[in-house]
C-alpha cells in the first residue's frame, strides 16, 4: 500500500489506538454546494471531520475559475478550526475513489500547505462499508483547535499564462468526451488546451473504485520531464497527481483554474479532437 494511501481495515485499527488521525469528510456534488455537509450529517466515518470543497478548499468561483483556491490565511485558520496539526496524522476520503473532493484537500494539505502525513481513504466510504465501518449521524462534537501554521509552496502550482508558455506536458483529468469538445456539460465552451493528454481521473481506479496497482499506474501515465495537471476546475486534476504519487512519479503542477479559467480570456487557443 502506498504511503499516500490507507486501507479501510487499517484506518479501523488506526481509530482504536492512541495516536488517532485526523479524518476529514471530503464529499462534494458539483453544482450543489450544500451538497457536502448534508452528506456527512446523513452519516460519517466515527469521529470525522466536515471539509467543504466549495467553502473550505476553495475560494468563491469569479475569473479564476470555478474552484480556484482560498487565500493561504483562509485555509490555515480552516485546518486549525478541525485541530489539523502537523505532528498528528491526516486521512481524508469521499465517496468518489477520491476524485471528489479527497485528493484536492490531500493535494492542498501535502503538496500546498506542507503536512507531512496525509492520507487518502483508498474507495473512499464504499470501501468503508464494505469493511463492516460504522457510520454515525449529527453535528460535530467539540473538537480542540490547533496552532498550527502552515509554509505554504506556491511552487505547487501554476498560473495560466505559465501554462500557455511553458512547454510542460498538459494532462487533462476530464472525461475523454470533454476533452475531444463533443460534450461540455458545466463550462461554457468545449474543447481542452492544444497539445494537452487525455487521461481520465477515473482511470486511475478499478472496478472496486480503488486505486489501481503502482505498477499498472506507472506504466498507465505518460512520462514527460514535466508535467501540468488540470481538469474542469482544479479539482479531478489532483486524482491524476495523487496517481503519480501512488505510482512513485514525480508528481505534476496543478494548474488551478484549469478550463474553468482558461476559457475567460478569448485570447486563449482552444483545441478539439484527440490532439
């Protein structure tokens, strides 16, 4: 199992013992923002934590896309309302083998702000169940805030016009439909950014909703000395980097706004097909 990953029966074993992580509840619907928190009122992993794709691992949608990332003081002050800390463990999940939104806070809380231990739930509450894990109902119980500030690494990640100039391969997470621009069911215009690779988020998983093998992983991903990862809107496109990670590949750039973003400017080239 790889370190970016942990088993349901490990994580129940994990929750017994003394030195418990932090879970955090990263279920999300697009377009229904409340969508989250009503998820994890209706039942929760045991002693998890609600994080909120629109309001916490996020900043209101506008011209830098539909998810574009909070101010680093927004999002610090968010892990220490959770009591996130850097000396205790992390593990976050969903309900989408992590494509919503489990690897965008895993992206956020490793690669941006630093933790040093963050794991994702690898099939994400499915797994849970299936593992005989109880789920409990209600609000969050008192939880001790922490003091923790994070040294954020805006080297994770790139804007547009670096986008547009650098020569770093562009993977786009989106479904291949998107991608070839004959469907775009959420962004105004379809297509993907000309020269970009076509690789679904949910080809990282098998049928179970896991993540597949390393190796079927690294042999699965394109190889490129650099590599720029976007989807939709910043968030799928952390499955395709925490794929890297599971596969022990250097692990692409976000590019944030992503489509969401690139298609405000005119001036920018859209292309459609495979290429």
């Amino acid at each position: 199992m790889s370190d970016v990953l942990i088993g349901a029966d490990a994580l129940r074993h994990w929750l017994q013992g003394s030195q418990a992580p932090v879970v955090l509840d990263c279920r999300a619907r697009l377009g229904d923002p409340e969508a989250g928190a009503r998820l994890w009122r209706d039942g929760h992993v045991p002693a998890s934590r609600h994080l909120d794709l629109d309001r916490d691992l996020a900043s209101p949608a506008g011209v830098r896309g539909r998810h574009p990332l909070p101010e680093p003081g927004a999002f610090a002050a968010t892990l220490r309302r959770l009591g996130v800390e850097s000396g205790r463990a992390v593990v976050v999940y969903d309900d989408m083998g992590g494509q919503l939104a489990a690897a965008r806070a895993w992206w956020m809380l490793s690669q941006w702000a630093g933790h040093p231990e963050v794991r994702v739930l690898d099939g994400g509450l499915p797994a849970w169940r299936e593992a005989g894990g109880s789920l409990v109902e209600g609000e969050e119980a008192g939880i001790e805030p922490s003091d923790w500030a994070p040294t954020f690494d805006d080297g994770a990640w790139v804007e547009a016009d670096e986008v547009f100039s650098s020569r770093a391969m562009k993977l786009d997470a989106r479904s291949r439909a998107r991608f070839r621009g004959e469907s775009e069911p959420v962004d105004a215009l379809a297509g993907h950014i000309p020269g970009a690779r076509c690789r679904p988020s949910a080809d990282n998983l098998d049928e179970s909703g896991r993540f597949k093998s390393p190796a079927a992983l690294r042999e699965a991903l394109p190889e490129a000395s650099e590599v720029i990862s976007y989807c939709g809107s910043g968030v799928t496109a952390c499955h395709n980097i925490l794929a890297c990670a599971v596969a022990d590949l250097p692990l692409p750039r976000l590019y944030v706004g992503s489509w969401s973003e690139w298609i405000r400017d005119p001036a920018r080239p859209i292309a459609t097909g495979d290429y």
